[in-house]
C-alpha cells in the first residue's frame, strides 16, 4: 500500500465555467469607432459624387456592407483587396452570367446569390456583401460593362480609402494584411 498523508487537504474544484460571459471581441476604443465612422461615410459619400459626376449610380447596398467590412474588421480575409474587389467582380460576372442564362425573375435572383458564393470559394476571393452584387444584377439588368467598369472604380476606392484609413490609425490592424 502506498503511503498516504493523513492530513492531506482534499485539492478545491475547479470553478464553475460562466455560461454568460460573452465572448465576443473586446469593444473598439472611441478612437477606432470614430475613424472607422469617419472612413466609411467619407467612402460612400465619395462614391455617391463619382455617381453623381458621372451620371451613374455608384453606391449599391453590397458596397455599404463592403465598407462596414473594409473598415471595422479590416483584418478579415474578407476585407482584404482580393477579396473586396474580386468577390465583387465575380460575383456580378455570376449574376449577368445567370441573368443570360435563365432571365430576371427572383427565382433566378436567388440562383445568382448562391452560386456568387461557390464562384467566390473557388476563386479563393470570399466576400459575403458580393452575393448580393449577384442579385442586384439579376434584378436590376444593368448595361454589363458600364455596370462592372463602376463596380472596378467603386471597390478600389473602397480600397484606397481602407489604406488611408489605416494610415490614421496606427493603433489598428494593417490594412491590408495581404493584397494577392
């Protein structure tokens, strides 16, 4: 028999794990908050004056969610160049690609949206906001090449403005983390 210590203490439990703590991130400073504010309606704003100047609406709600990724979570993949601008470009292409194919009905919307999805995963440029592009194209029947040519100038100023906002920022994530 081995030798046990008569007046060994019995070892505590271990604490009860808290079910509410949340584990969600840690709140931006007031800092961050305002600068990311601050780039994202000097962006959409800049892209409504593009709209306006060219006579070409420019600001499409995908790229208000774009922005939110862009600048509030601007480490994701999802806000990286490739994915902003790819996942955007691809997933119209999808769109007109499914408008051609079956027409403009909102059967042929939700088709669009979710192969935007499978074409972005294949083409390694994920970027949610884009499947709506999709949709919009389906729904919309915009003029193709005009429609990707602003869609190309609305992403990279969504782009330009992540980069002088991380500029600003010097206590938040690089922007970008990678380009390609």
């Amino acid at each position: 028999m081995a030798d046990t210590p008569l007046t060994s203490v019995p070892e505590a439990p271990a604490p009860a794990p808290n079910r509410t703590a949340s584990k969600a991130p840690a709140r931006p400073t007031l800092i961050a908050v305002a600068v990311s504010t601050t780039a994202a309606v000097a962006a959409l704003t800049a892209l409504v004056a593009i709209g306006t100047v060219l006579h070409q609406p420019m600001l499409v709600p995908p790229l208000a969610a774009s922005a939110a990724l862009v600048y509030g979570a601007p480490a994701l993949p999802l806000s990286q160049p490739r994915s902003v601008v790819g996942g955007q470009l691809v997933s119209a292409a999808v769109g007109f690609l499914t408008l051609a194919a079956v027409g403009s009905s909102t059967w042929a919307a939700a088709l669009a949206g979710g192969l935007a999805l499978g074409a972005m995963m294949l083409a390694r440029t994920p970027h949610s906001p884009a499947a709506a592009t999709a949709v919009i194209v389906v729904v919309t029947q915009p003029p193709t090449l005009l429609f990707l040519a602003l869609l190309a100038l609305a992403t990279v100023v969504l782009v330009a403005v992540g980069l002088a906002r991380s500029a600003l920022d010097s206590a938040a994530p690089r922007y970008p983390v990678y380009w390609w």
